[in-house]
C-alpha cells in the first residue's frame, strides 16, 4: 500500500501534465497563409516577418491569417478561435506587419465563460456578423503606398508602346521627325524588348539639306531595360539597345546615279519616365543615345558628292504605353 500512493501520485501528476500540454498546443498562435504560393519575393519576405513577431505574441484568440496578393496589394482575412473575422486590404508588403499587430490589438476580448454558465440565455444567442471592419491603423513615418510595385512584381507582363519624336544627328546637326513602336515582355522589373522606327526626312538647323539632296532611314533592334519605380506616379526605366538601320541618301538634281542606301549598326543607352496609375494607358518619355561604331575615325559615305550620315544620334520620344498580357 506504501507503494500504491507514490505510483498513483506520479499518474497523476503525468496526466495532469499532458492535458495542460494539449491545451497549451491548442493555444499555441495562429497559421499565417501567403497565397498564392509563387507570390513576390517582397511579399514572401513580409509574410516571414510577420510570422516571426506572431511567434512572439501570445496571439490572442488569433486561429488562422490568410493574405491574398493581388495587382493592387494584398487583402488579409483575420480569423479567430470563435469563428470572428476581419478582413483588411494593405498597398504593399512593408504594411503587412503593422496591419497584423493592429488587428491582435484592436480586436474586441471573449466573453466571460464563467458569467455565461451562471445566467444562461432564455433564448438562442444571435448570430453574430461573419465580417467585421476594423479602423486602418496610422502608424508615423510610413513610406507612401506606390502602385508600380505590386504591378511590375507579377512573374510576366507584356507591355505595348507607340511614341513620336525627334532624333538629331552628329555632325552636321541633322534632325528628323521620329515615329517609334515598341513591344517589351516582362519578368518582374526586367523587360526584353523589340522595337521600330522610321526616320522620314533629314534636315539641318538652317532648313533642309543643300537643294535636291534628301536623307532618310528605317531602323529596328532589340532592348533590354530595367524598370524600377520612384514615388507614386512614376517609374524609371533605364537599359540598353542594339539594333540596325538602312538609310538612304539621294540627289534629285543632281547626276543620274548619285546616292545610295546603306546599312549601319547602332547601339545605344536609354533613359525614361513612366506614369504608374492604375490605367490602361500610361504616358512615356525616352531618351536615347546611339553611336554608329563603323563610322568611329573615319569618313565613310554613300557617295564622295554627299554629306557623310550620322555618327552619333541622340533621340527624344513621348508618347504612351500599355498592357497587351
């Protein structure tokens, strides 16, 4: 018997401890869900943050966050242990922690269990409202919410763009009328692109070129560019392109044969601003500087009568974008 009490005490004590073992695990926090799962890295790295300070609270009556990420943002659901949620909408992954920490604090406490047990309802309790609003919260310094991000964070994108210009050309300061069309395919910020574009007439400062000459040129080529967004309303957008060109050189008053065409490479750095509102047309500036590396040092030209073409242009576009996919 002396034996019996010490082994039923240890019994005890060991069943005791197992059930407030469970019910620990059962209060452990609750499960953060990022969906969909090939999300941003930006919104991954939020969602890591986020389950780390929930790892360190006690939760409250938190049972499942679940955040949906969408073009504009995210949209966050709040849901508790007595089937209570909140749902909340955040512009971008820094937003996400404080939106969290604002719902574990503003979120209303149970009701006394024991108060319930001794004043039962005479009647079936009301059902109580599945979604519920909560006030946004405000904390200082929050860097301002930018729309570019959560749209040029999607895996791919492809973009359309037509824009018209002037291009002048070195030496000789020539100069023509630039029409340009564009189409890029994106991944995330980094854009592959082909573009273009027709040069219809050549002039200089003075006016046209000397009487009966005419100069003109159609070019295409491909890009590679960056896009990276500043603020609200703008993006910048900085690469480089390679491409080619056929101009064409002539006199119409002057001997039978004189002139020609030729073909040129070009290659060149590209400079831009994007507007970013959430439009279907978005307006676009670009700067461009192209060199022709066969014409470095030296004099070339389509005929010894006729002024040398370009060596180095510089091209200044507007115009608008869009998205096609």
């Amino acid at each position: 018997m002396r034996l019996l009490r010490p082994l039923s005490f240890l019994l005890l004590s060991a069943a005791l401890g197992l059930s407030l073992e469970g019910r620990a695990a059962d209060a452990e926090t609750c499960v953060l869900r990022l969906e969909p799962a090939g999300a941003s890295p930006e919104w991954r790295k939020a969602a890591d943050d986020a389950r780390a300070r929930l790892g360190k609270s006690d939760g409250a009556d938190c049972r499942e966050i679940v955040v949906h990420v969408a073009l504009d943002g995210a949209v966050v659901e709040f849901a508790t242990s007595d089937g209570r949620r909140a749902v909340r909408h955040v512009g971008q992954p820094s937003e996400l922690g404080a939106t969290i920490d604002a719902l574990l604090v503003t979120l209303p406490g149970a009701t006394d269990s024991s108060t319930e047990a001794r004043s039962p309802p005479e009647e079936p309790p009301k059902t109580i409202a599945p979604v519920f609003k909560l006030a946004a919260p405000n904390p200082p310094d929050r860097p301002p919410s930018t729309s570019a991000s959560s749209e040029d964070d999607r895996a791919s994108h492809l973009r359309g763009a037509l824009t018209l210009g002037a291009r002048m050309g070195w030496p000789g300061r020539r100069s023509s009328p630039v029409l340009q069309a564009a189409a890029a395919l994106g991944v995330h910020r980094w854009e592959l692109g082909i573009f273009a574009q027709w040069e219809p007439e050549y002039g200089v400062p003075s006016g046209t070129l000397p009487a009966g000459i005419h100069m003109s040129a159609v070019a295409a080529g491909v890009s590679v560019a960056r896009r990276e967004p500043l603020g609200r309303w703008l993006a910048l957008v900085a690469g480089v392109q390679l491409g080619g060109a056929i101009v064409e050189e002539e006199g119409d008053e002057q001997p039978d044969g004189l002139g020609g065409t030729q073909a040129e490479v070009r290659a060149g750095l590209t400079l831009g601003l994007v507007t970013t509102p959430k439009s279907a047309l978005r307006f676009r500036t670009t700067l461009a500087f192209e060199l022709v590396p066969s014409r470095l040092g030296r004099s070339p030209g389509l005929d010894p009568a006729l002024p040398m073409p370009p060596v180095y242009g510089l091209t200044l576009l507007l115009g608008v974008e869009g998205d096609v996919l």
